[in-house]
C-alpha cells in the first residue's frame, strides 16, 4: 500500500493523487480495516431498508413522513401495538 502511494502521489492524474492524499491522511484507520477484516456491509443493510421505506413512503406528502416511515423500519420495534386492520379474533 505504501508503495501504491507513492507511485499515486507522483501520478499525472488529479484524482489518484487525491485519493493518494486522502489516504495517506487516513492510513492508519485503512491499514486497520483491512487486517480486521471490515467491511461496509451494514451501512449497505441500512441503505436497503431506508430504499424501502422511500419506496414505501411514495405519495406521502411531506419528507417528514418519509422520515417517520424511515425511523419506523429502521427502529426494529417489538412492542408495537397491533395493526387497526387486523381483525379483532382469528377466525
């Protein structure tokens, strides 16, 4: 990686010699990653349900909703009270 850098640094390209910078600025915390073996999958997880709760929020007529719907998903309550359309007695 150290290597990489410095050929990137030296690079004719603007945007390796960015990423180059950004980086070196954070090579510890990249170094870090890398040998802990993490990865971004749960703000990916995050993403899918906030892409639900948009698709669900569609025709809602403020963000407010969208976000209340967003909080909703992404709370993962238990103790919610039962749905007013679900019938009263199983039948």
């Amino acid at each position: 990686l150290r290597a990489w850098l410095s050929w990137a640094r030296r690079c004719r390209l603007e945007p390796f010699k960015k990423l180059a910078a950004t980086l070196k600025e954070r090579f510890d915390a990249v170094v870090r990653g890398m040998v802990d073996h993490r990865s971004n999958a749960f703000v990916e997880a995050m993403n899918g349900l906030l892409q639900q709760a948009k698709r669900a929020a569609r025709g809602f007529r403020t963000s407010q909703n969208f976000i209340a719907i967003a909080y909703l998903r992404m709370s993962k309550l238990k103790h919610l009270p039962a749905s007013p359309f679900a019938p009263a007695m199983p039948q």
